[in-house]
C-alpha cells in the first residue's frame, strides 16, 4: 500500500508542466510573481490610456511673430506652444470683415499676456484688443491702434501699434458734437501697456 502510494505521488508530479514545477510558494518573494504583478500593473494602464487619436482636436493653429510690449509690462512676447495655457482660438470672414482672435503669448521667462481681438460687423460697435496678465493688477484694452486681416484660408495678421488701458471707451465717440453727451472721465486711472509688432496666425477652419 506504501508503494501504492509513492507511485501515484510520483506520478502526479511527473505530470505538472516544467513552469509549475519551478513555481516558487505563494508569499514567496520570488522574481516570478513581482514579473507578473508588472505585466498585470502595465495591462491595466494600457487598457485604460486613451488612444492617440483622441488628443488631437481640430486642425492644426499656430502664431509666429515677435511684439515689443512697453509699459506696465515690459518685454518681447510670442506664442510659444508649450507655455500656453489654451489653444488658440481665432475666426475669420474675409467677406464679412469680422472675425475674433484669442492668443496666449510668452516671453519665454514665465511672463505670460493672454490676448483678445474682436472685431464684430459696423454696426454692432468697434473692434476691441483685451489683454489680461498676473503680471498686471487689471484687464487693459483699447479699440484703436491695431488692424486685424485674414483670408477665408485661415491666414490672420494683426498689425499692432496700440496703447492699452484700463479706461473704458466712450461711447459717444462717434457722434456729432451736438448728440455728444456730457463727456465722462474715460482717462485712464491705473496702468498702460504699449504692443508693437506684427502677428501671424495660422487658423485652418474647421472642416
């Protein structure tokens, strides 16, 4: 019976395949079972990554050009992409004359100027530049000393020779002397910004 017994346990493991046999104890630290918590940990990522095609949205938009800012805020800015915080956002109708632009532009040091155009149809007012900064204690705008121009293929230039600040515009500016009302205290009461230079945009529509 003894012998009955040590054959059969001979034979059950004569029948275990070579990986089983060499399979360390469970609780064991061996190299096998830390090789197969990587490849489950590295499964697990893989499967839950995103695919590549995912983070691409919308065609492709980009800025060259260098602005000589003065001012409140000194320095050379331009669109250097990994500083952005947003993509670029622009529009354009060469037939309409109207489109918008939003721009984040860097000086390459840290200094960073988020920039707005709008230029929305006559009738609706005038064109307006916006640009906000933690490096200035408000917005600044202007509706003057800029010229946004593009074609339908998404190529936008803004000529800049502009001084912003923190008044607001007077909305009577267009009228007659005799339909002006009493003229408000539109000067400025904190700090100004200059912006020189010319900006180019590359803003493919979308398809």
């Amino acid at each position: 019976m003894r012998t009955s017994l040590v054959v059969i346990s001979l034979l059950v493991a004569c029948s275990k395949s070579p990986s089983e046999q060499k399979q360390p104890p469970a609780g064991s630290n061996g190299s096998s079972g830390s090789d197969g918590s990587s490849a489950g940990s590295a499964g697990s990522g893989s499967s839950e990554a995103p695919p590549e095609a995912a983070a691409v949205s919308g065609p492709t938009r980009s800025a060259k050009g260098v602005l000589e800012v003065g001012g409140a805020l000194t320095g050379k800015f331009e669109w250097i992409k990994k500083d952005q915080k947003r993509p670029i956002s622009c529009a354009w109708s060469a037939e309409k004359e109207i489109g918008g632009l939003s721009v984040d532009l860097s000086d390459g040091a840290g200094h960073l100027i988020k920039m707005t155009i709008d230029v929305p149809p006559t009738e609706l007012g005038l064109p307006r530049l916006d640009v906000v900064s933690k490096d200035l204690p408000g917005p600044l705008k202007t509706s003057l000393g800029f010229n946004m121009s593009g074609d339908d293929a998404g190529n936008i230039e803004v000529k800049f020779d502009a001084t912003l600040t923190d008044a607001v515009a007077d909305p009577d500016a267009g009228k007659t002397p005799a339909k002006k009302a009493p003229k408000k205290d539109d000067k400025p009461s904190g700090p100004t910004v200059t912006i020189k230079g010319t900006l180019e945009v590359t803003c493919p529509p979308r398809k």
